[in-house]
C-alpha cells in the first residue's frame, strides 16, 4: 500500500483541530516534501523521522518520492508533535506495519534521532478536544509519550496510552494483541492528589493589618480583584503572596481549564494539579508577556492565572500598554488575540492583586518617615494608573506600616484556614443563589442581587454623586456590598454593608 492515513491534532489557542497525516510514496527520484503549511520546526521533523526510523532498526525508504500532507491545508501546524504519526505513516505507506489498526487512534509525540519519544506541549487540551460518544460507539484513542500520556490522563473518560519510543509503538501496539500500557487513568490521579494539601503560606505570619486582611477576605469571598497601596515594607507582598490559600478548592472542570492552559505554556506540572495557580510577572514584562501573542498565538500571565491569582507588584512600573492591555479581559475574564493569519481566544478569569507605593519615594502618608516627593511627582507617578484601569478594580485598600513594637511583640494573627472557612461559605451561599460568584454578575443580574432598602439606596446615590463616580463603579460597589452580605450570613444588602464597600472605593492620596 503506497497511501496511507493517520490522526493527530494541531493547537490553535485552546483548540485542537483534527489533523490528518497522509503519506504517499511513489516511484522516481528520491525525495521527501512535506506540505501542509508547517512552521519550520515542522519541516524539520523529516531529519528526525528519517533518523529515528533507521536508528530504531526499521527500513526507511529512502529509494521513494515521498510526500506527506498535512490536512486541513489552511491550519497552521508548529512543534515537533507530528514526528510520530508521520513516521507510522511512512512504515504504514511502505507495508511495514498494519494501516488499518492505525484506525481509532490519534497520535502525537517528538521523536529524537534515536527514536526515543519526547513531551509535547497541549496534550491535555488534546484530550479535551477528543468527542465524548456514548459507550456503545467506538471512541477515539491517543497514544501520546508517557509523560504527556500522564498529562492527557486527567480528563474523566479519556482512554490514553504511553510510549517511550518508536519501537513500543510499532511493535507492541499495532501488529500484535498485547495490550498496550495504559496511562495513570484521572480517578487514581485524583485519589492520590486528595491526600496532598497545596502548602499555602498562611496569614497568621502577617502581624497586624486587620482592614487589608479584611479586603482579602472579601476579595476571596466574591471573586473580587484588589489594589494594596503603602509605604515599602509594610506587607503587601506577603499578603498576596498568601491570598491563593483563602480561595475555596478547585472543582474538576476548573482544574482541567487551569492544567489545559498550562499545557499550552509548557508549565504544566503533575504535582500542582488541583492547585490555583499564582502567577507574578516581573514589572519589565510586555503588554504581549501579560496577555498572550506570538505565531502561533501562546498564552500570557493573565491565561496562565486562569482560576487563580495574578500578582502584579509595584503596579505603576509596568509598561502604560501591559496595563491597559488587562482591562478587557478584567470584565470578560477572557482575551482573543487576534492576527492576519488567524486569530485565538483564551480564557482569562483571573482575581488580581495588585501592590504600589503611594509615590515615588513610597512614604508619601507614612507615620514612620517623611515623604520627598513634590504634588507634581506623585501626581506623575500615580497618573501612570488611568482612569479605566483603577475603575475596574474593585477593591482599594492602604497598607500602613507597622510599629516596631507591634511587629515584635504582636501575638499571631488570624489563620488562613479560619478565614477560609468563612470565605467558602459566602462563596457557597453566591452559587446556591445565583451559580456564580458576586464578581460575574452582570445587566439584570445586578439589580435582582443587589436591591437595597431605602435608606442603603439613598446612602450610595448620594456617596457616588459625591465621589463623581461612574456607572461601572456603582455596579462594583454594590457587588462588594454583596459579598459583605455573604460573609456577614445576611440574605439583604443593608446599609452597613453599603458603607463598608464604599470605604474600599477610596482615591490614593495625593497630598503631604
């Protein structure tokens, strides 16, 4: 048989298109072109398929015109996950190995010039993509390398096995019964990662800073996004740092979309499966570092902290592009990023903790030092925050130093797990109301939620007339107000709910 097929998928965002791997051999010069619109790493994979081919003891038919299409034509293909099918294809084509057991499957891996079979990045967005069929009808199969296997495993109902070379493929799985060796299947994974608690730096570390463990609490509580302000030291990169341990625990459908994300950056790792990822870009990253770019399209900061916390410390540092760049995805918790050739949508729903100095000093308001800086400095520096951007963080809070007293002397503070039980919950409490955190809710959703009585109605009309607030800014209070209702077990917003989330609504200073 000079023809054959094979199955594989290609990436395109979150996405994993069906691809068909079709070889044909034919006489005449010897030759071996692969179409397909491939990226260069792509093309590449004849060397490494001639190689492993050979050095694996088969017989490479170096004697043919080989041709190898990729289809669909239009797709772009990128990385070196087609090795593999496209070497099954040749041995297929040339009669080496059976063509029709190939149907069924879908393969996927890196080949080295040996044959050994390396990691591919999405290989659980590749199990995702696979259809679910009912049990009576034949489903699709993968054969992926063992650690990608591994990967791939965790989707429910996923029948994946390993190979850690060409050889277990060829040999072991197609031309004979044996059975080929499963990977970890996703009840086991689970079972084993249940007995694993995710080891969060609690917050009784933190002496004093009761009102910023408050907002921590709230932010938790509704899915809220918060800005600490204060003097260098003070404890703002702590408390982030321990915010992550407040958030309820992931269910299965949030941790696939975590993993899957992962797994397009190459950050997946088997052990933080289940656990909300923290992602904390350096201030000199690009707008493309936070948000996703390239060719083809690869996850940012803001995609590989979806379900979890990005934490973006000393705020007003940031390139003015990166920081505009996040205030879509802070309202639809997701980013398309969008070029000539093609286009790529990824999920985005992140809580952001964002930490800065009030100046450029960072003393500007303490009571330990005395700030340096002139009105028309810290003016500067805190206009490099637009407007936009600080209306769609929810919750604005300043961080005080500590005294040297209370810090050494101060007993330990409330624990993570303490709050967190509260935090689960308020949170508990949203879901069985609404089926999503105060934070999502959105349009009608708002008004039915968030009523008020009279007196809190009249309170927050005349505070935002006040405050010159906007509309989106109104809508964000009265969800905070909402989760202080949860977390206070009250099934009413009422006036002093109001109140507490309008004092997280407050200006930085901008005065000595």
């Amino acid at each position: 048989m000079s023809l054959s097929l094979v199955q594989s998928r290609a990436l395109l965002g979150m996405q994993a298109r069906p691809v068909c791997v079709e070889v044909h051999l034919a006489n005449g010069l010897p030759s071996f072109t692969l179409v397909g619109l491939a990226e260069t790493e792509v093309k590449e994979a004849r060397e490494r398929v001639r190689s492993a081919i050979q050095n694996s003891g088969l017989e490479f038919p170096g004697n043919k015109r080989i041709t190898v299409n990729l289809a669909p034509a239009d797709l772009p293909k990128d990385s070196g996950r087609f090795d593999l099918p496209i070497a099954l294809g040749i041995l297929a084509a040339s009669g080496q190995i059976d063509a029709h057991k190939l149907e069924g499957f879908e393969f996927a891996g890196e080949l080295s010039l040996g044959g050994d079979l390396r990691a591919i990045r999405g290989a659980l967005a590749m199990s995702l993509a696979l259809p679910r069929l009912p049990s009576d009808e034949v489903k699709l199969r993968l054969v992926l390398p063992a650690d990608s296997a591994e990967e791939a495993a965790l989707v429910p109902d996923a029948e994946v096995y390993r190979a850690r070379h060409l050889l277990d493929v060829v040999r072991q799985f197609l031309p004979g019964q044996a059975i080929p060796e499963p990977a970890e299947g996703w009840a086991r994974q689970l079972a084993r990662k249940q007995a694993v608690q995710a080891a969060y730096p609690d917050l009784s570390d933190v002496k004093g800073q009761a009102a910023a463990k408050r907002a921590l609490e709230i932010a938790a509580a509704g899915g809220h996004s918060l800005l600490m302000a204060g003097a260098p030291g003070s404890g703002k990169s702590m408390l982030a740092q321990r915010f992550a341990g407040l958030l309820p625990a992931m269910s299965t459908q949030e941790a696939l979309q975590s993993a899957a994300i992962a797994s397009l950056g190459g950050h997946f790792v088997l052990d933080q499966w289940a656990v909300r990822p923290t992602r904390s870009p350096h201030h000199t990253a690009s707008a493309v570092a936070l948000v996703g770019g390239g060719s083809p399209p690869r996850p940012g900061e803001i995609s590989l902290a979806h379900q979890g916390v990005l934490f973006l410390d000393e705020l007003p540092e940031f390139p003015r592009a990166a920081l505009e760049a996040l205030r879509e995805p802070l309202e639809s918790g997701c980013i398309t990023i969008s070029r000539a050739a093609q286009s790529a949508e990824f999920p985005a729903r992140f809580q952001l903790i964002a930490a800065m100095n009030p100046c450029p000093c960072g003393y500007l308001g303490s009571q330990l030092r005395s700030c340096r800086c002139s009105p028309d400095q810290v003016s500067r520096y805190q206009g490099k925050l637009s407007g936009p951007l600080m209306d769609r963080i929810d919750l604005h809070v300043e961080v005080g130093a500590v005294a040297a007293d209370e810090l050494i002397n101060a007993p330990p503070g409330e624990s993570t797990a303490s709050i967190r039980e509260r935090v689960v919950a308020a949170r508990e409490r949203a879901m069985a109301r609404q089926g999503s955190s105060n934070q999502a809710l959105k349009g009608k959703a708002i008004d039915t939620q968030c009523q008020l009585d009279e007196t809190a109605a009249r309170f927050l009309n005349t505070a935002a007339a006040r405050l010159g607030w906007s509309g989106r800014s109104i809508h964000r209070c009265l969800k905070v107000a909402r989760t202080i209702a949860d977390l206070a077990g009250a099934s009413a917003v009422q006036l002093p709910h109001v109140a507490e989330a309008v004092q997280y609504r407050r200006v930085l200073k901008t005065q000595h």
